[in-house]
C-alpha cells in the first residue's frame, strides 16, 4: 500500500516536471534582447527545477521507498523549490510595457510555490505509521499538482500580457524556451 502512495507521488512529479514549458537545450544568446535573455532565465531556472525534481522522483524509482527515502525526496523537491523561488524573485521586471505585470505573475507563483512547499513540509511533520504515511504522500501528489497547474497557468499570463507581442515573442526566441 506504501508504495501505491509513492507511486501516487511520482506521478504528480512526473506531471509537474512535463506540465511546464523549457527545454535543455543550449542556444547563442550572443545579440539577444534583454528581454530575451530575461526569458531565457525564467525558462533556464524552470528548466533546473523541472531536472531537480525528476532526479528526486528517480531516486525513488530505483525501489527504496522507505520512510526515510521518501522524506529525503521531499527534502529535496524543498530545497529545489526553493532554490526555484529565489531564482523568480532574482529575475526582476522585463523591460517590457507590461514588464511589471509580468513580475507580479512571478511574484505571485513564488508565493503559491512558497504555500505549496510549506505544505509538502507540514504533510511529513510527524508522520507515524502506513496511515500517516499514506495521508502525507497524498498531501505531498495534491500539493505537487497545484504548484505544476499554477506554474503552467504563469506561464500562459507572461506569455500573452503584452498586446505588443514582446514578451510572446522573447519567449520564442529565447534559448532554453524551446
């Protein structure tokens, strides 16, 4: 039953890791637009968190499902998801006409990102038994869901903010959006 609920997370990692846009490849930014390069970073952090949280969820896919192991996989979906956050709130406004509402979307996933990570913690706080196991692992694939629908959903709002098409079109030139 334990590792119904892990394979439960695993899924909701593996939808949160495809759900977002970025890609790895490596493009010449030599000539790019500031706000070329301000989209590339976003893409190039979501990027690092998508690997991030795949490499968690293959640690588990190797069989250890034990308590422990699961939680050392929370750790670090934490820890990447924060790392995540100060990397939004590190990007600042793209020069754009709707550059600060493009920075308030990013704001604003940071805290839904920041409200999710405190519930994936909370879920494993004293946690005991295949009961409270299963009830956190269940917390931890909701939690997990949301933050890749909200992510998704930023993406969109960035994408189409500006009637010019700036923005739209930074993100298509941009290296790591592919």
């Amino acid at each position: 039953m334990a590792r119904l609920a892990v394979a439960a997370v695993l899924l909701a990692a593996v939808a949160l890791a495809a759900g977002c846009g970025g890609s790895d490849d490596d493009d010449d930014d030599g000539g790019t637009s500031a706000t070329t390069q301000w989209a590339d970073d976003l893409c190039s952090a979501t990027s690092t968190w998508k690997t991030s949280l795949q490499e968690s969820v293959d640690t588990l896919r190797e069989g250890n499902v034990s308590s422990d192991a699961l939680q050392g996989v929370v750790d670090d979906m934490k820890s990447a998801t924060s790392t995540f956050v100060d990397d939004l709130q590190g990007l600042g406004r793209p020069d754009t006409e709707s550059g600060q509402q493009a920075q308030d979307a990013l704001e604003q996933l940071s805290d839904q990102l920041d409200d999710g990570v405190s519930s994936i913690e909370d879920a494993f706080d004293d946690v005991s038994g295949v009961s409270g196991l299963l009830t956190a692992v269940s917390t931890v694939s909701t939690t997990l869901s949301s933050m890749g629908s909200d992510l998704t959903s930023t993406f969109d709002e960035i994408r189409q903010l500006d009637p010019g098409g700036e923005l739209e079109d930074a993100f298509d030139q941009a290296g790591d959006c592919g």
